[in-house]
C-alpha cells in the first residue's frame, strides 16, 4: 500500500532519544523537561480524594467550570486581564495539546507562519500537519535577541500567525517592553494572529517579570495563549494544560478540541481547582526555581563549560568552546557514554539544525541530583 507521509523528515524526538540513552548508560537525565521529585502530597491528596468521591466520568468538554474561573481570576489578579470563564477558556491535555489545537483551528494550507528558532520542537510538524509553511527566524546565543526588521522582512499577505514562546525553551530567554511594543507594530491593522506558549509564565528570575500578551489588548485580541500544568505543579505526567484566547477564537479552537479529546482527567481537574485557592502554590514557584537555578549555575562554573542567560524556564544553556569542537549532538552523546549525564543539543530546536555548540540542561532536579551531575561534568 502507497502511503504519503504528512512529516517524512520526522522521526523520534530527541527528548525520547536522550532520555533512552540515559536509561541505557545509567546517566543522569539532565534533558527532558521534567522534576526527579514528586509533586505536591496535597494535590495527589486531592486527585485520590475525588476519584473516590465518583468523580470519574468524562468532565465537561470545555474543562470544569470551577477550574476555569480559578484560570480567570488568576489572569486578572496578575495581569489585569479579563477572559470569561464560559467562553474564553479551556482545559487540555497537557500545553502541547493546546498548541496543536489553537493550529489546527486556524491554519489553512498555504498559510505561513513564523517561528523563533530555537524553539520547541511541536510547533513547526504541527504547522506542517496542517498544510502551514514554516518560516524560521534564526536567533544567535548567546542573548538570542529577535531583530524585528528581520521579521518585517518575511511579513506578507500569506503571514497567518507567529509564535512565541516567553521565558522560552531552550534558551531561557523572555521577551521585553521593546519585543511587545515590536508585535504590536507588526499585527497592527493586519489578519496576524499570535500564538503565545506562557508555559513558564512563573519560572522568572533575577527580579524580571513576565508580560503575557494578555496585558496589551492590541495583542490579546488576536491571540491564543497556552499554558500547562504540569510544569506548574511538576506532574508532567498527568498532561493538563489550559488554553485562553477571545471568544472568536476560542470558538473555533473547541471545535477541534472536541473531536481530538473531547475532554480532559476529569478528578485532576477538581484537584488543581482546590490547589489554585491557595495562591502561593504558584506564585512562590519562582523563588523555588531560583534557588535551583542559582545552585545549579554557580556549581557550573567551576566546570568548562560556559553559562549563557537564563531569565526563565527550567533549562540552563551553555556553551562548549573550551572543551571541544566537535558537534553538540557528538557530545551530548559522549556526556552521556563516557561521563553518565545526559542533556538536548540545542541544534535539535533549530529547523536547519544549526550548531552553535550549546546544549541544554534541566535543572529541576533535586540538589544531590545536581551535585551529582557536575561533579561528573567536572570531568569533562
């Protein structure tokens, strides 16, 4: 049987391929985006609590509405923002889900939409898959800044949507003011929609801030936000998220939703209900990681490896020139063989593949996880 391929130059991630390596070598993992500890007793409290109360049947499509209007009141609290809870918002499987599904409900074949790479590699095959044409725009470590006359450059009738991704995985970069005031130049009077994956809205450190596009309203009315959380709650692998855009958009991303999922983990849903009313648990999430991240980079620099920014997420960068010249891909896989921490080459995030000699590293990881890892790294 004849068969076309919708992403013949596809195959397994390299998230999957790093973190099989790492099983087989016994290395630390240091690459996929995930906690080596457990998540919050009380919210596995409350998961157990309400499966046992019966809340085991499929949840409304659009996600639990006590669940959405926590989602609301937290949007507003943060960024003054109001998205309502009937029709602005919804509850997926895990962040990436809602990507694929705010594409899937917009983009036509032919229609072209920009990428910042690095970035995370779901967003180019899900605009493949849909019929989009892909248009990167290279950023260079190490501050990775966006040149917006390069974004004008590749702006025309066929630009559908651009993506963005702030604080951003690999880099751990965030957008500013400037980068803001930039976009809404750009979409100004235009059909331009934006895509805006928040998923480490409140992984930002070093006294920087986080602007989602829902606090400028010449971006919010044309844009779908994702988030997740698993990254909030590290339980990545319970795989809910959260999508929120106007109601004209949101209309068309739950006609996807509801024939991909339909809906999501109906007593997950009621636990993180109860968890979202105590604030804390996600505003103190950033000084959380920024003591990890702090004890993570000075144990680096006692290393040869040179730290790039990290402003957000949970990924520090570096760079390699001291050691080698070989690949990133080359020795990311010799981390892993000769010294037994595994982590992403950061040539994986760009469309071309193009090697600056970075790779990345996870650093939501217990503290003897991380001390564990660079002394190896030491080695190196």
């Amino acid at each position: 049987m004849l068969l076309k391929s919708k992403l013949p130059n596809v195959g397994t991630t390299i998230f999957s391929i790093m973190s099989s390596l790492a099983e087989q070598y016994n290395a630390i993992n240091l690459s996929q985006g995930f906690p080596d500890y457990d998540c919050s007793p009380e919210l596995v409290n409350l998961v157990d609590h309400y499966m046992k109360k019966g809340y085991n049947q499929y949840a409304p499509m659009p996600g639990l509405l006590s669940l959405r209007e926590r989602l609301s009141d937290k949007q507003r609290k943060l960024h003054t923002s109001e998205y309502n809870p009937h029709t602005e918002i919804t509850i997926t499987a895990g962040g990436t889900q809602a990507i694929f599904t705010a594409l899937a409900s917009v983009i036509q074949p032919g229609d072209e939409v920009l990428i910042f790479d690095p970035a995370y590699d779901s967003y180019a095959p899900a605009v493949t898959v849909m019929g989009g044409i892909v248009k990167s725009i290279e950023l260079n470590p190490p501050d990775y800044k966006i040149n917006w006359q390069d974004v004008r450059k590749l702006i025309n009738s066929k630009t559908r949507m651009i993506i963005i991704n702030s604080p951003n995985n690999p880099t751990g970069i965030i957008l500013d003011e400037e980068d803001m005031r930039e976009l809404i130049s750009i979409t100004h009077n235009s059909d331009i929609l934006l895509l805006s994956d928040e998923v480490y809205e409140h992984l930002v450190y070093d006294g920087n801030e986080h602007l989602s596009v829902s606090r400028y309203p010449e971006l919010k009315e044309r844009s779908f936000i994702t988030a997740s959380f698993g990254k909030l709650f590290h339980n990545t692998g319970w795989k809910v998220g959260y999508c929120l855009a106007p109601e004209w958009l949101m209309v068309e991303f739950r006609k996807v939703h509801q024939f991909l999922v339909f809906s999501v983990n109906t007593p997950v849903q009621y636990a993180i209900s109860d968890f979202l009313k105590d604030e804390k648990n996600y505003l103190d999430l950033s000084t959380f990681f920024q003591i990890k991240k702090n004890f993570f980079s000075n144990l680096l620099k006692d290393t040869r490896f040179d730290l790039l920014p990290c402003f957000g997420s949970y990924f520090q960068s570096v760079q390699y020139a001291r050691i080698s010249d070989e690949k990133d891909t080359d020795l990311a896989i010799r981390l892993i063989k000769e010294f037994g921490v595994a982590s992403i080459p950061v040539s994986a995030f760009y469309s071309k593949n193009t090697d600056h000699h970075v790779l990345r590293f996870c650093f939501a990881k217990k503290q003897e996880t991380l001390e564990e890892a660079v002394y190896r790294l030491s080695k190196v």
